[in-house]
C-alpha cells in the first residue's frame, strides 16, 4: 500500500527565492548570510537551495546534520551554532569549518582536538548581550579568551565574535546591540593587532536591522534560519507589513479526513484534564460541523497550531495523532477521504521533517 498521509512537501524555488531576497539586501550592508538548516532538520535539499539562493555558508546545531549534508555532497562550509558539547569537539574539528565557542576550556580541548586530528578550526567568540543563553557576560573576560585563542592556540583560528538574541530572554535586537558588540570586536582588534573576519549580528531576529535601513556599520555576518524557511516570525507574530517579499509557504503539511461529523462544541460530561495534563477550555456554539485528521501533535509538536489553507476552517485542537477542524462555516464541502493543506510555523516544520513516517516530498523546477 502506499504510504503518502501525513506528507510535507518542500518547494525549493520558493526557498531559493526567500534565500536570494534576503541576501541582496543583506549584500548592501556588507553581511553575508549563513542559512540555517537546523529547522529542517539538515535535509540537504534545503541546503542546497540556501547555497543556490546565495547563503555563503550553513549552520545548524547539530553534527549529524553536518554528516547528513555532507555525505550528500553539499559542500558546505558549515557552521556549528550550538556551542559543542566537551564529548563532540573531535566530530566538530572533523566535520565543521567553524564553530561558536564561549568557554576557555572548550577552546582549550579544541585545540587537542586539532592537533590530534592534524586540522584546524575556526571559531566565533559569542558575547551574550542580555538574552541570557550563550556566550560571555563578563566582556573583559571575553577579550581575554579571545586574546588566548589568538596567541596560544595555534590550530584554533579567531574568526570573529558573535551574539544571539530572542532566543531564551525575547530580547530584541536593535541598533545599540549590535554597536555594543562592534565595540567589543574592536576592543579585541586592537589587542591582537589585526581585523577580525567575522562580527555575527544574531539570528532572523537580527535581519530587522537590515530590513528597517538600521543596521549599524560593522556587522558583516547573520545566521538566518525561519526567516527563509517559513518567514511567519516577522511578517505574523512580529506584524511587519512590508515584507512581502518573502513568501510564507514554502512548506506545506497535507494530511487525510478520516471523518466529518456535526457534534456538540462543547464536551458533554465531566471535564477533567486531557491527555497532555491540560484543562482546556471549551466554547459552546452549539452544534457545529466539524472534521477529524490523520495527523496531530506527534507529528507537529502542536496540531492545534497547523494553519489551515481551507477558507473558513478553524482548527480547533487535537491530540497525539489526530487534528479537529471546525469546518461549520467552509463554503467547500469536506468529505471523508479528502486530502487539506496547511500552513506550518518553524516548530511544525521542524518536528514533522524530521519523523520517519512522514511523507516527504520535494518540489523542483529545475
Ligand atoms: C537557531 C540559531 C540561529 C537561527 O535562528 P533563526 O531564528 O531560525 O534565524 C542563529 N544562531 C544560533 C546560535 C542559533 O542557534
């Protein structure tokens, strides 16, 4: 029998065309961009389309990502973004060029890493700014580190500095930010006597600098990810209306009716908690008509997040394995055996890509 629901299907001319839109703009200010294929789970496909649209360089936190893509002869080079694990630093000096780093002993037991490898490797220094994940809180402490590299790690070579932001703290990126961090990369500049490659501005989150004409000089480097995967963060949940130039869809879920009923909106009976220890609640709107899909948060993380394309539709939650669409004020009929598109946010697409059992199909024009 075959197979085909659930079924995501990735449309690389769209992802070549977002890629290619945000690096000419990123072009003007002097920043590359290194596409970030963690979201997708490293197929390499999506590698190859961020390569194709313009990315200078990948970046995904994880090295099986980095294996995957290389063994399908996407060349890369690539970028480690979760600063490595003690245990991984041989696979990180074997499979990454770069790699960002904010602890002394890592770049220490990088270095014994290289040499025992005969390679080298180069590193991005990370300061945090305020968002509190990653990097170096005391700046003086971060110059010294980089001063190390620099003088007594002969295999580690100091490509730059970087920062991250609205990641754990929501902290947004604006222009003081990324001065303060050209700051830092000139303190460091001064001390080790030359210019640093890199000065890496953050995230999607960061490419509103570029898009809003207030980038800052210095910055020359933005690891971007869901800003050309799904382009929803800015454009939906940030509501920046002009930028329209990235499209929206470029992955679609599709997934199978395996009922369609007029029920109650409302449970009937005792409501205790559901099967993830939540106390939803329920709005009576009396009879509705509704319908049940082959997919659910085993697939998606959330299936009540999945953005129906069915004009009218509502999803109105799920479970494990199922959607439940409210579908009372849809003018198309729905029938049992249908197939519905949806929409997916970053977290959708990157739990469903990466599940074995679902269909996975690629679009080409090529
Ligand atoms: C995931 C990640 C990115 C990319 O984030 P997006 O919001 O998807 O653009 C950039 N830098 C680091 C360190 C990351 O972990």
């Amino acid at each position: 029998m075959d197979r085909q629901y659930p079924q995501l299907e990735i449309n690389l001319p769209k992802l070549r065309r977002n890629t290619h839109e945000v690096v000419q703009r990123c072009q003007k200010y002097g920043i590359t961009v290194c596409g970030v294929i963690k979201g997708a789970n490293g197929h390499p496909d999506v590698a190859r389309a961020f390569l194709d649209g313009g990315a200078t360089e990948l970046g995904t936190s994880r090295i099986e990502q980095v294996i995957r893509c290389r063994e399908a002869g996407v060349p890369g080079p690539y970028l480690l973004l979760r600063v490595p694990m003690l245990s991984e630093l041989e696979d990180v000096v074997r499979w990454c060029d770069t790699s960002l780093q904010s602890e002394v002993a890592v770049l220490d037991a990088t270095e014994e890493a290289c040499q025992k490898l005969g390679k080298t490797h180069r590193v991005i220094v990370m300061a945090d700014l305020g968002d509190l994940r990653e990097g170096f809180w005391d700046k003086q402490e971060m110059v010294r580190a980089c001063v190390h590299v620099e003088q007594d790690l002969p295999h580690v070579h100091l490509a730059g500095i970087g920062v991250n932001l609205g990641c754990y703290g929501s902290i947004q990126p604006m222009p003081d930010k990324m001065e303060d961090l050209v700051a830092i990369a000139r303190e460091i500049e001064s001390k080790i006597g030359r210019k640093l490659e890199v000065i890496s501005g953050g995230a999607t989150s960061s490419y509103t600098l570029v898009h809003w004409d207030t980038m800052p000089d210095g910055i020359n480097h933005l690891r971007i990810g869901e800003g050309i995967l799904n382009a929803k963060d800015l454009q939906v949940d940030w509501g920046i209306h002009d930028m329209k130039y990235l499209c929206m869809d470029a992955f679609t879920i599709r997934a199978q009716v395996l009922e369609v009923k007029t029920k109650p909106s409302h449970p009937v009976g005792t409501i205790v908690i559901d099967a993830f220890c939540r106390r939803p609640t329920y709005v009576d709107r009396g009879m509705r008509k509704r319908c049940l899909l082959g997919i659910g948060h085993a697939d998606v993380g959330d299936a009540s997040r999945l953005i129906p394309r069915l004009a009218g539709a509502e999803v109105l939650g799920g479970s494990s394995d199922h959607c439940i669409l409210d579908i009372e004020e849809c003018e198309q009929e729905v029938h049992v055996g249908d197939i519905l598109e949806f929409s997916v946010i970053y977290s959708a697409m990157m739990y469903a890509i990466a599940r074995n059992d679902m269909h996975i199909i690629v679009v080409d024009d090529q």
